[in-house]
C-alpha cells in the first residue's frame, strides 16, 4: 500500500482529452481525464454518473477467472476457465448470448459470429429499455435526427417519458435546453415541455409540466394527434390531462420551426409498449406536413445503440436474433431472451457486459437455476456471482479502445486511458479465444 | 378496493441518480441496497397505508413480494409507487412480454401494506435466483 | 493471394486495352495480372469457351452506412423473404433489397463484381461507413463523401474563399478517408432541416446566402484543385419530381458555362431519377432524349443510369426532402435521420410496379439514357441500389440492353398508355459484350480514376469475372436468359488473384481492400485552417474535432491513393 | 390417416415441428415420416429421434396428426398447413398454425404467442388460454389475417387481429390492450373483458367486446346504441353501443360493445 503510493506519487500525472463517456447514451466526449501511474485521479466534465464510474472502476472487480456459483467460487487460470466455456457451448444445443450494453462494438460482432457458429439465440439489452422504439421502427420508421440538429435549430424541446436530469445528466446543457448552436443561441429561444406520470427534477425546468394519469400515454398521444390533424375530442379529458391543456401543447407543436420529442421508458416500458411509440411516431408524422418535427429515443447504456447497429448489419435484425436454423431469424415474443427464459427454452446462458440477474424480471430468471451460467464482465456483478463460469474483462473505453454509438447512431471511438490490471484481456480477446475453440471462423 | 392500510398502487420503476452513481461502484454494497429498496410515495398515500415515513413496505405484485422502505415525496401523484430499477423490483415484474420482448416495468399494479419484516436483502435475492450450489 | 493463375483460352472482353472477344490467356500471379507466368505450379483454368472480363466496378450503390442500416431495420419482411444460411466457407445473412453486409459482399463477387463504392457518406458518420464496409467481404470498396450540404463549405463558397474550401474539403477526406466528392441536392438538403426544400439552381438556400449553382460550381472547382481522381458526383435537385430534367441540364450546363469544360467534369449520379418531363405525375414524360442529347454534344458530362427494376426495394437517399414527398404520396413506412451540420436522410420501402403508369415511365427512362447517349464510356450501369432496385438485378438489366426482345417482353406486360409517352418502343439499338463490358467495368473504372480495375492489361489488379457463356455461339438479342443467367452466377470469379467464387458460389471467404483518397494538402495548410474553424466546428457539431476523423487502422487493409493537389 | 407423436423425452429446448404437417406427410409411408427431420435447438434430428410415431388408424383420406404431450416449447406447429387436422393434446408453444391455409388444428391445453400468424384460412381451436399478436403478420410485414376463424376459450394477450383483413377471431375469456390494431376488416368477438383500446388505429372491420372495457379511446365517436348485433356464427344481444373510428387515422372501423356490461359508458348517450 506505501509502496504503491509512493510510486504514485512519483509517477507524473498526465491528461488525456476529449475522451468519450463511457456511461448513458449521452456518450459526451469531452471528457477530461487525469491520470497518475495507472490510476484514474481526476475526470473533468463528466456528471455524476460519468465520474463514478470512472473513479469507482476498480472496487469489486473480478480479477481473476473463477469457477463455480457464489461461495463455492474458486479462482482459475484464465486458459481453465476458457476450457470450460468451450467444453459448456460445444454441449450446448441452443445457447442464449446475452447483454452487450457495455462493450465495443467489435466485441458485440464477435458475440453473433459465436451465435452464428453454434446456432444459439443472441439478444441484447436494448431489448428490454428501447426495444419497444425498434419494434415501433419497423413499423412505422423513425422521424429522428442527430443531437446536434437539435441543439442548432430546434426551438421546442419536449421530454417524455423521461428523466435526463437523473439518467442523461448532462443532455439538456450539451445537446438541447441550454446549448447554444448556429440558429439558437440558448435557453430562452427554446421551449420545453415535460410530460410525465410524476414531477420528476426534469418537471422543474419546463415551461409547460403535463402530468398524465400511469399508463395513459397512448391515449393522450391519440388525442395529440386528433388535435393536430384538426380533428374533434369529444371527451374533455385524456388520460388525467385536460383537453384544453393538451391543445395549448398541440398549438405548441403546430406552431413551432424545429420540434423535437425526446422520449424514454416511460413510453417503452409502460402499457401499450411498442404502440405508444408508434403513437408518438404517427404524431411526429403529421406535425410533419406542417413544420419541421423529430424524435429521439433517450438510449440508456452507453453502447446499446451500438449493439442495435452492429446487430443490424450483420443479421438484418436490431435485437433477438436466432440462428438455430442456420441463419438470422427474428420475431418478437419467440426469439426474444425474456420469452427464451421465461419458456426455459435454452441450455446455456452466455452474458456479456451486463447484468441480467439484476434487470430481468425474476419469474424469467429464475431458469438460470436449471441450466449454466457463463459471465465476461470487468466487476462482481450479481450475475457474475451466481455464474459458474466468470472470466474478468477490461473496461472498454477506459482500459481497450472500441467503436461505440451514441444515442442518435452517431458512432465515436472510445479511447483507452489506462492499462487493465495485469493479466486481464479485452473481451475482444477473450472471445476470439472461445470461438476459435469452438470452430468459429474469424 | 382497498382496506385500511393495504393500497392498490401502480408500480413505476426507473434510473435514480443514487442508483446510477452507486450501481457501477458495486451491487454488493450498501449504497445500491439501499437504492434499489428505498420507494417514493405520495404523503397521503403513505398516510393511508398507515406507515411513517421511512417505515416499511411489503410490496405484492401476482409474481412475488419484496420489503422496502418508503419515503415521502410530494412529486409522486397519489395512487403511485416509484422505486428504482433493480433485483428487488424485477421480483414483482411478469415474466410475459406480451409478444413484444419486453415485460411492462412500468405500470403494473400492485398492492402495499404496512410490514413489519425487514428490507428485502439483496444477496439472498441475488441467491434465491442463482440457485447457488 | 494464393498460388499463381492462368486463364487459359478465354473469349477477352477488355475495353480499355481494345480487346474485342479476342481468344487469350491471362496469367496472375501476385494478386496483379503479369505477362506470362510458370505453368508449373500455377492453377490452370480453362475459359475455352466462356466469356473473360475484368471484375464488375460500380460506381454508385447504397451498401453500408448509417442510413443502409436504417433500411434493414425498416424492413424484417424484406428479410424473411431472402436469406441465405451458413455454410461450411460463408456467414449467413439476410435481405432482398437491403442485403445484410456479409451476404452484399457474396452476391457482388458472385455476379462478378470485385470493386463497389459506397455513394453518400456523411462524415459525422463514416466511422460506422467504415466499420459496416469493413464487414462486407471479397470486393474491394470505398465511400464517397457527401458535401454539398455542408455548413462549413457553403461558408467558405459564399465567402469566396474557395481555396480554403478545397483545404477543408481534402481534410474531410483525408479524417473520414473519402473517395470523392459527392453533391446530394446541393443546398435542399439544408433547408430540409427546417421541413423545406430547394428547387431550383438559382434559388437561396435559408440563411447561407448560397444557391445551389454557386454550390455546384464551387465543389466542382474544389475538385479541380485537389486534383481528385474522381469528378463531383452529384444528385441533382428535383430529383424523383415531374419535370427535373430541366435542373439536371441547367446542373451539367452550369458546369461547362462557369468553366468552359476542360478538367471541370460533372458526374450525374442516378440519372433517370432526375430525367423526367411532364409538369405532373399523371402526365409524367421522359425527358431522357433531351438529356441524351445534351450529353452526347459535350464532353464534360458522364452519368449512371440508376435503372428501375419491377420489384419490391427500399430506396433510400441523403435527400431527406424527397423521401418525405415519397412518403406523402405512399403512406407507408418512413424513416428520416438528419445528420448534423452535413445531410439528411431519409428511408421509404417503395414497390415498382409495370402495371403503374409511372412505374413504367421510370423504367423506361432509365433504358433510353443507356441507349440514346451513344458513347458507352459516359454511361456506367446501376440500380443506385437500392433505390432503383436490388444490385442482384444487374444480369436483367444487362438482358434489357443487349436485346430488344427483352424489352419487348417486359413492354407487352407493362402500362400501355406509359409506352405511348416513351421512345424506348422505337430505340433498337442493343448493346455489345463490349458495350456491356464498358459500362459493368471500364468506364466505371475510369470515371473513378482507378488505373488498376477495370481492364485486364499488365499490372492490373487480377479482379477477374469469367462466365460460362460462349460470346460467339450465343446471340445476346435473342437468347437473352441465357447470357441474364450467366451473369447472375460467374463460372469464376478472381479477387486480387485470390479464386473466390466457382460456379457461382463463393469458395472463399476474404476481405477486400478499403481504398480512399489521401489528397496531398500539406498539413500546416490544414492545421491553420482547423485552428481558425475549431470553435465554431465545436459550437456547431455535437462531438469534439479530435474525435472527428476515422483513425486509419478501423480500415482492413486500407489502401490510400495519393493525390497531389494544386494548392 | 391418424398419426401419433410422441415425444420420447420432454423437449427442453424449442424444437421447429413445422415440417410435421399434413401437407407434408401427405402421400408418404410412414418410414418417410420417420426419417423427417426437425430442429431441435439447433442441430437437425429425425423425427424418430424425438418421438415415437404410432399409427393410431389407417383408414380414411385426410391426415389427422396428434401431438400428444407438451408441447409449449415446440414452434410452427401446423405451419402453413392447408389441409387435414392437427390436434395437440397438451400445450402448443408459438406461432401455432402460421399462414395456415386449410384444414383444422385444435390445442387442448394453452398456446403462446402469434396463434394463426398471418393466417389465410382453415380453422383453429385453443381450448386453453393463447397469447399475444393471435392473426396478426410478423414484425414489419402489413398483411394480417386473411380468412379462416380462431377460437380460443380462455383469456388472450394484446394485439389480437393486428392488420385483421378477413376472417374471425373469437375470445370466450377475456382480452388484453388492442384487439383489433390497424384492423381492416373481418371480425373479433370477446365474449369476456377487454383491457382497452380496442380498435386502435384501425381503418375497417368490427371488434365486439359483450365483456366490460377498460376505455374507449379519445379517437372513437359513438354512433348508436343497437339491441344486438351480428356475432361470427349466431346473434349477440345487447344492447351495444357502436362507435365509429378510429377517426385520428380516418378509420371506419365499428366497435360494439356491450351497454349492459359498461354503464359507465352511459356519458357518450349524451353526443347521440
């Protein structure tokens, strides 16, 4: 310990700029980060969740691969526990590949090459926060544009459903309510409404705040739209909001030159699902043929999009991908991992930079009771404990660089500032490892 | 629909900034448990339930049953539960996706009552689910 | 690069070095074409009696990117509807129209086709260009970068500071390693990120002070000055609307007007989307014989067809504008993504019919640009997949040029009263095996500037398409099927001296190269001009300038061609 | 013909029973259809492999298929079938009778999600409870449910008929939010409760809920009240009140729905 901080204290402290957050879908890259020895002392322009993740990157974290649940854990060699992976996936008949939230995307392609090579089923997170908005795509198309037209035209910034203040800390000053860009050059140019179930921080800087009744979004974004197509509402409320309330918001989208509706899980997670957000969009659409409108999923951990992309252009599908016969198939409610788990319908469970354990419902779960569990993460997270296989991997875009996608498809490179602890690999390279042993190609 | 001191509330789960900071620091300290099992209600509501504030929850949902502590807050409209995304949550969450992959976290409705157990301990839920061995 | 080659015997179709169906051998060794090489130990490959050319080049098709990916996540039904399962040498993959990247790379080299170029990139986004072209095997590619919406270059055009325009331009290629320059609806593109459009040459695009024209002109002299081995490559405004062929005559003239012709060449990209007459769409004419004849009475104008095919696609363009209209008139599905201070996007799934009257307009003008401009060297043959049409119905088209039964076939089926209004009925004119051959390889090629593709002379690189289809025994204007069916699968097809696909089906699963211009600006020039845009570079963009450019290893074996400009 | 399978172990992982259907057994001995081949999980196995197959009855024309066991991890059962019979005795796994054509399938116990994809035609029967998106067309794909009917006793998920053109869904249970999506034409009678927003964003077709709904949607205009209406097969009394919609996409779709069951919906009578 002494000695380890005097080599610290010895070591020149050095900065690295520009560097991309590695933690929400904001994936600010402005980031500036001190460094002493190998140790991160230091980040500049990150927001509270940024930072923590930063400075707290190394506390709990898996340092040596391990074999077995919880306690009866016991440390390996990195080639050990390769072994057993290879030896689970080759007696495998259908293997389920989850996560990526939090990798590269060339980690990510690497996870489908081994979907593909042993005809499992492959999912990622984004399933369960933005799927809905995917599925709602392929129906309808998304109106959508880059964060930085928003921040240089849009003079109406609505938020739904969502709660930047708390999950995209830094949204509103680096991309919409406060920034200043070519057309606007700040807050008072600007609009903002928030809609919500409850007055969220986010509530407390809107112009307008329309609380709505839980579960009654798709219903007051029907009566938006029957209002700004110029239609007649019988009723004179929608969803706990008073008619003439939501006109004030419809004259609002009507009248303005650049509109955007920033939306999040509120829409995605609550009832109606994917409808809402098709609701959201048929509305987008209309306000369309009389001004400028878009809208913009609030994406949650850091690379999901980037999960969707890659997955996208590799199988043609953006999440739950099924190779079992030999190429992608994809369908909602059959090959998605939810509906895969909660049938108990796969063998093996292979989880990549996230913790399902912690965010999938229980009733789901639960199957992995009955079937292997084999985890690639940097810390103990509770999935990681109750693995039976667990292979520590470093932090990408803190010790591996990578491809990542912000939460509007733009794509950016995540940088390595430091060196993993010793003897941990990339999960790039961990599973090129695992596919080379199972007859992948490369 | 509901007696003295049980509420049918609906259930709506999401990013906290406590969960956020303390969930990439570990899941396995006392921050993030006390994150993901801390609710907001609003004053009336827990008024009803007859708890103080900062008393304890169970909250029942047709897939299970968690402990929690609640605290009041006058953000959260009546007849509404937020708690943080997290294992004791997804205890209460269907299973079934409705076709779309995605199961309803948000707007599910439950029942609270006053309990007098202890928080839900994350650990031993982490476990249950593990089926350790 | 595999073991030394010899094609023995082939009937050579090679253009650029005036090779007419000549019987030859062709030796390669080291992935480019020799002289003669050892027989020992070289694979031998009798071509006696089949058709030799060089490997297919496109010069304009939508394979990757951000708004390529769009469409496949628009489109699972496109999906369920073709998809090709792993083998023991190959992925699997998925698409009709929008083809998943594996599978685009296997279904070019199985046609024969060895070099495409991916037609708009926008900067902001070319990493993900890059990272989707990278997963495409076998054919060598590259992205033109889209610019003539681009605020920095409107800036210094209506400045007057076209040197610094060029500076900028060459950075931009260079940081996103670019092929060219390319111009989609100069200025519309602009005014879309308001919900507007531009609709003529000389009309104000909001708050730059710059029509379209000045735009034009400038990245053309851009492009002259940088010395580029590609002309502009535009996407004229009006495009897909009655009566635009007017704006692409008025696009190519202004050229030749402000420059006199010489080195100032346009290309115009897809032009039967922009070759249109009639004031509406129900009464929509062909304006290709005004364009046809414009271009073959000058020298500064080439063009790609983008022909339509009677399926079911997904067309997809920078041209946001004109996917919104698209969509007005379809209802259907619709994706816009507007790309920060550069372009736009747009995606709609579209269905050719050659029941619709303007279907069949639109197919019909696509053939007689091909026909009526009598120089083959200015015509390069695509889709504009996908927006025309998938890549895969290349062959088809190939079988509506060389034979006039084909078309007939296809015109005794299609909307009548659409024929009335067309030339093509009394166009007889088919093209050869060399025509075919000029406008699938050479011309492409040499519009490009790619010394190395597109002919099969010494030095070239060995990208080779051999078809089982004798050229002396079978007659192209009647046995149609029989040369579409040849082209759909290549007897063989040789990337880099690599075999790569027999019989039509890919034996080898290898990467291709990443080819981009590295213009020769020097440095200093562009870092003075970097420090003076930086800050508003950074109030306008929505990431860091450092974070900005394609660092040069995300590009698998990334093949730089430098130019020397004139600054 | 009557054809027995049985699964020689429980499945535990999905298995792809599409290749087992009439159409396909069609004129085969019955070692051919021993040496079918499936998907289970991802490696290829013949039929005989997984079940033992025993022919219950030689006689008469049409195939008749038994299933018997469960079957909830099993996919594509009668997959694009147009003629015959199907009978699962036990439960019947996702996209029971996907573009089916013809020909009559009947689950005994409960399906999952996408019962009759896309169906053309022929007749289904759950006597168990079903999932979601019953009729409705794969993601991304607009052509719903052309013909045939769907019987299910039990209680459905969401989204049944979404892109409905023809045909009948019937529901003795109750149903979750949106029967009847993007609805254009054809028919969907819940005998029981309806969660809400039937007919969202539908164009054509009738959706009639005798149960108790959740809410109308705002983009729904009340007409008439009618004494009873036309059912799939019988008249259902009422009476109902009819609304028209849904109006945001100009739709003229009619939902009936029962007066007795919802006299919350009494305010409406006001716009009569």
């Amino acid at each position: 310990m002494i000695a380890s901080s005097i080599i610290e204290e010895e070591a020149v402290e050095r900065t690295v700029e520009d560097v991309v957050c590695t933690f929400c879908g904001c994936c600010c890259d402005d980031l500036i980060v001190s460094v002493k020895g190998n140790r991160i002392v230091d980040v500049r322009n990150a927001c509270a969740l940024g930072l923590s993740k930063f400075l707290h990157m190394n506390e709990n974290r898996l340092l040596k691969p391990k074999i077995g649940r919880s306690t009866s854990a016991k440390d390996v060699s990195l080639s050990e526990a390769v072994d057993v992976v290879v030896d689970l996936l080759k007696n495998s008949c259908y293997p389920l590949f989850y996560g990526w939230a939090c990798t590269s995307c060339e980690a990510i392609l690497l996870g489908l090459d081994l979907a593909e090579a042993l005809g499992g089923a492959v999912d990622n997170t984004s399933i369960v926060c933005h799927g809905p908005t995917i599925l709602a795509g392929q129906e309808l198309g998304l109106i959508t544009a880059t964060l930085g037209q928003i921040k240089n035209r849009a003079d109406l910034i609505i938020y739904w459903g969502c709660n930047p203040v708390e999950a995209h800390p830094r949204h509103m000053a680096r991309y919409s309510v406060y920034a200043r860009g070519r057309f606007i050059e700040g807050r008072r140019m600007r609009k903002v409404v928030v809609v919500d179930v409850r007055r969220t921080p986010t509530a407390r800087v809107a112009d307008l705040f329309i609380e709505i009744k839980p579960g009654y979004d798709y219903e007051v974004l029907s009566a938006l739209k029957m209002l700004v197509r110029d239609l007649d509402l019988e009723v004179d409320e929608v969803g706990g909001v008073a008619v003439s309330k939501l006109e004030e918001l419809a004259d609002m989208m009507v009248e303005a030159r650049f509109g955007v509706l920033f939306f999040g899980t509120g829409l995605t997670m609550s009832r109606g699902k994917d409808k809402n957000v098709e609701a959201a969009i048929e509305l987008v659409r209309y306000l369309n043929f009389k001004t400028k409108f878009v809208l913009i999923p609030m994406r949650g951990h850091f690379n999901v999009t980037g999960a969707n992309e890659v997955f996208t252009w590799r199988t043609g599908y953006p999440v739950s991908v099924d190779f079992s016969q030999g190429y992608p198939r994809y369908l909602p409610g059959e090959t998605t991992a939810v509906d895969i788990l909660r049938r108990g319908e796969c063998d093996l469970f292979f989880v990549v930079a996230s913790d399902p354990v912690s965010h999938l419902p229980r009733r789901a779960v639960e199957h992995l009771n009955n079937i292997p569990v084999v985890a690639l993460d940097p810390k103990i997270t509770p999935t990681v404990y109750i693995s039976d296989v667990a292979i520590p991997v470093a932090y990408t875009g803190i010790e591996v660089e990578g491809s990542v996608y912000r939460m509007d498809t733009v794509p950016l490179r995540a940088k390595k500032i430091v060196d993993p602890p010793q003897g941990i690999l990339s999960d790039v390279d961990v599973l090129k490892m695992i596919l080379e042993r199972v007859g992948g190609r490369m | 629909m509901s007696g003295k001191g049980r509420l049918k509330v609906v259930l709506i789960t999401g990013r906290s900034v406590k969960q956020g900071v303390s969930k990439d620091v570990s899941k396995f300290f006392d921050e993030y448990s006390e994150a993901i099992t801390t609710c907001e209600m609003n004053p009336a509501d827990i008024e009803v339930i007859g708890v103080p504030n900062g008393g304890y929850i169970d909250i029942v949902s047709p897939y299970g049953s968690i402990t929690v502590q609640v605290k009041s807050s006058s953000d959260i409209p009546r007849g509404v539960l937020f708690i943080p995304y997290g294992i004791a949550v997804n205890t209460l969450i269907p299973p079934d996706t409705e076709g779309t992959g995605i199961p309803r976290s948000k707007g599910l409705e439950v029942f609270v009552t006053p309990s007098n157990k202890r928080v839900s301990d994350v650990r031993s839920l982490i476990e249950s689910i593990g089926g350790v061995r | 690069m595999g073991k030394p080659i010899l094609i023995r015997n082939g009937i050579v179709y090679d253009p650029m070095n005036n090779i007419e169906g000549e019987v030859m051998d062709i030796a390669v060794k080291d992935g480019v074409i020799v002289e003669d090489i050892d027989e020992r130990g070289a694979k031998i490959i009798d071509a006696s009696g089949m058709l030799v050319m060089p490997g297919g080049v496109d010069i304009h098709s939508h394979i990757a990117g951000s708004k390529s990916n769009i469409g496949r996540l628009l489109r699972p039904e496109d999906h369920r509807r073709s998809y090709e399962p792993r083998t023991a040498t190959t992925y699997s993959g998925v698409g009709h129209s929008v083809p998943s990247t594996k599978v685009t790379g296997y279904r070019y080299a199985r046609m024969g086709y060895t070099t495409v170029f991916e037609a708009a990139s926008p900067p902001l986004k070319q990493k993900h260009t890059w990272e989707e072209l990278n997963d495409i095997p076998i054919i060598d590619k590259a992205a033109l970068t889209v610019m003539g919406n681009n605020w920095f270059i409107m800036d210094f055009i209506s400045q007057d500071r076209i040197e610094d325009a060029a500076v900028y331009a060459a950075w931009l290629l260079k940081a996103t390693k670019g092929y060219g320059i390319k111009i989609v609806n100069p200025g519309g593109v602009e005014a879309w990120g308001w919900g507007g459009n531009v609709f003529d040459l000389d009309e104000q695009v909001p708050y730059f002070g710059i029509t379209p024209r000045e735009i034009v002109e400038g990245l053309c002299r851009v492009n002259s000055i940088l010395n580029l081995p590609h002309t502009i490559h535009v996407h004229v405004n009006r495009l897909g609307m009655p009566n635009n062929c007017w704006v692409t005559l008025r696009t190519a003239h202004t050229i030749r007007r402000a420059f006199g012709g010489g080195r100032f060449l346009i290309h115009i990209t897809h032009c039967q989307f922009s070759g249109y007459a009639g004031s509406t769409w129900t009464t929509l004419r062909s304006g290709a014989e005004y364009i046809a004849k414009y271009v073959n009475s000058v020298d500064h104008v080439t063009l790609d067809i983008g022909q339509v095919v009677f399926t079911d696609t997904t067309t997809m363009t920078g041209d946001g504008p004109l996917e919104f209209r698209l969509f007005q008139s379809l209802a259907g599905k619709w994706a816009n993504a507007d790309v920060e201070v550069e372009t736009g996007a747009g995606v709609v799934p579209v269905r050719y019919s050659r029941r619709s009257y303007v279907g069949t307009i639109q197919w019909a003008v696509g053939l007689e640009l091909a026909l009526l401009v009598r120089d083959p060297w200015k015509v390069c043959l695509t889709t504009d997949h996908p927006n025309g049409g998938p890549f895969t119905a290349y062959p088809r088209v190939v079988s509506w040029l060389m034979s006039s039964k084909a078309r007939s076939r296809v015109m005794e089926k299609a909307n009548r009263r659409a024929l009335k209004y067309t030339v093509l009925p009394s166009i007889d004119r088919e093209y050869t095996f060399t025509d075919i051959a000029i406008v699938t390889r050479a011309a492409p090629a040499k519009l490009l500037g790619l010394r190395r593709k597109g002919h099969l002379g010494v030095g070239a690189d060995a990208d080779i398409a051999i078809y089982d289809l004798d050229p002396r025994k079978v007659d192209p204007s009647s046995d149609y099927r029989i040369v579409r069916r040849a082209l759909r699968r290549a007897a063989y097809t040789i990337k880099g001296g690599c075999i790569v696909v027999v019989k039509g089906e890919v034996v080898e699963d290898i990467s291709g190269r990443s080819i981009w211009v590295d213009v020769g600006v020097p440095d200093d020039k562009i870092g003075e001009l970097l420090k003076e845009v930086k800050p508003r570079f950074e109030e306008f963009y929505t990431i860091k300038l450092s974070n900005y450019p394609v660092p040069e290893d995300m590009l698998i074996e990334s093949t730089p061609i430098r130019v020397n400009p004139s600054i | 013909m009557r054809i027995l399978f049985k699964p020689i172990t429980p499945f535990k992982i999905p298995v792809d029973l599409s290749p087992i259907t009439p159409d396909n057994i069609d004129g085969m001995d019955i070692s051919e259809v021993r040496s079918l081949q499936v998907m289970v999980g991802s490696k290829r196995r013949r039929v005989d492999e997984v079940f033992s197959i025993e022919v219950a009855d030689e006689g008469g024309e049409e195939i008749d298929i038994v299933f018997m066991g469960d079957f909830s991890r099993a996919r594509g059962i009668g997959s694009k079938m147009s003629r015959g019979s199907i009978t699962v005795k036990g439960s019947g796994g996702v996209r029971v009778g996907e573009y089916m054509r013809g020909g009559r399938i009947v689950v005994e116990g409960d399906v999952d999600h996408w019962l009759g994809m896309a169906m053309r035609g022929g007749s289904i029967y759950v006597k168990g409870s079903a999932g979601s998106y019953i009729g409705a067309p794969p993601k991304g794909s607009s052509k719903g449910m052309r013909g045939g009917s769907i019987v299910v006793d039990g209680d459905v998920g969401e989204c049944i008929g979404a892109y409905m053109r023809d045909g009948s869904i019937e529901v003795r249970g109750s149903v979750g939010l949106f029967p009847g999506l993007r609805m254009l034409g054809g028919t969907i009678v819940v005998y029981g409760d309806c969660m809400g927003r039937a007919g969202a964003r539908m164009r054509d077709g009738r959706v009639i809920i005798l149960g108790r709904v959740g809410s109308v949607l705002p983009s729904f205009q009340i007409e008439e009240v009618r004494p009873s209406v036309r059912g799939v097969r019988e008249r259902l009394d009422g009476p109902f009140y009819v609304f028209q919609g849904d109006l945001s996409e100009d739709g003229r779709g009619r939902l009936f729905i029962s007066k007795p069951s919802n006299p919350e919906l009494e305010i409406f009578e006001k716009f009569l």
